[in-house]
C-alpha cells in the first residue's frame, strides 16, 4: 500500500553586520527538530548577502539532515534493527569556529 507524508519546513534567515545566520525548522507531527546555520562575510571580501543566504541555508538544512540520521540510527537499534559493530556516522554540521 502506498504511503504519503508531508513533513512542513520553515526557513528563516536574518542577516546583520556581515553574519547571516539560519534556522531550518522540521516539523514531522510526531516531533519538531530545528537546524542551525551561520556564514560570515570576510571583510575584505565584497559583500553579496545571497552567497551568505546560501551557506548559511545550507548549513542549517545539514545539521538538519544529520540530526534525522541521528534519529534514525537510534530508532533503529530501539527496535533491534541496527548491526553489530555499527559505525558510528560522521557528524552533520559545523562548529562555530568553522562556520
């Protein structure tokens, strides 16, 4: 039988004094999982805010998405599904200090 599900998504963007920072909101109706995302423009580079948008977007949608792996990999081996010796994943996202 197949299956639809709609999962809403709201993106919301601020941008000031050269930092544009982003905040991706998932909202499965079981549970609500928000991503966050920050780029800076150097200085001595000429400001264009879309390139800021864009990573910062970016990198809020892959935290997200490593979180959902993260979740997933924990219900899986709630329900016995995971393997023996299962790797650990590389994580999602980026520190501050590399944003």
């Amino acid at each position: 039988m197949a299956k639809t599900t709609e999962w809403p998504v709201r993106l919301i963007l601020t941008e000031e004094d050269g930092t544009t920072l982003a905040r991706v909101e998932l909202d499965t109706g079981i549970r609500t999982l928000t991503g966050h995302g920050r780029a800076r423009c150097n200085p001595e580079d000429t400001d264009v805010p879309v390139i800021g948008d864009e990573l910062a977007a970016g990198r809020a949608m892959k935290d997200l998405a490593g979180q959902l792996i993260r979740l997933a990999d924990r219900d899986l081996a709630g329900v016995g599904a995971a393997r023996p010796g299962h790797e650990r994943r590389t994580l999602y996202g980026w520190a501050d200090e590399l944003a």
